[in-house]
C-alpha cells in the first residue's frame, strides 16, 4: 500500500508579532515560536481520486505530495487556531519520512 499521510511540522505563533500591516496581519508574516513545534502526522484520502480504483494518494510521489500539502495546509491551520504549518515532508515510499528520529 502507498503512503496515505504527509507529516507536517507544526508551530504556535509568538505572542508578541510586532508591528502590524493595514490589514491587520504581523508586517513580515506570523513569527513562529520554535520552541512549541511538533510533528504531526495527517492522514487523508486523494479527493481527485474518487471512484478510481486506489483512492488512497500516494504521497510518495512529488507531485502527489505538493498538490495535497497545499489543499491540507490551510484546512489543517483552520482547524487547529493558533497552530501554523512551518513544513511539510513527504514520506519515502516505505512510509518513512526524512530526517524522522521519533514522530
């Protein structure tokens, strides 16, 4: 079976972001605090992929992994408030991610 999860580097923001732009928002981006961060495994089905034959992705191939870490990214950011997605890694087609030590 194909790898079916992208692990994504999570982080909450800083309390104190600086000064802030006419919209509202941190000037420069939303300042991660680095010491908060976790690995976080997000398990998914490939929308595309309905009724077809393996509606699991495999996030193993490149191309798979970026498209579906860009459509997960916001959803998992809204539904986890204060938490930011700092990267996302794709697995190897072991299921194993890079860099992994303990997850």
């Amino acid at each position: 079976m194909a790898p079916s999860a992208l692990l994504f580097v999570v982080c909450q923001a800083l309390a104190n972001q600086g000064p802030l732009d006419v919209n509202g928002f941190p000037a420069g981006g939303v300042k991660l605090d680095d010491a908060t961060c976790r690995n976080e495994i997000v398990q998914m089905l490939d929308r595309n992929a309905v009724g077809s034959v393996a509606p699991e992705p495999d996030f193993a191939d490149p191309y798979v992994c970026n498209r579906m870490a860009m459509v997960e990214t916001g959803h998992w950011e809204q539904t986890h408030p204060g938490w930011y997605v700092k990267q996302v890694k794709c697995p190897r087609p072991d299921g194993t991610f890079p860099g992994d030590l303990d997850v």
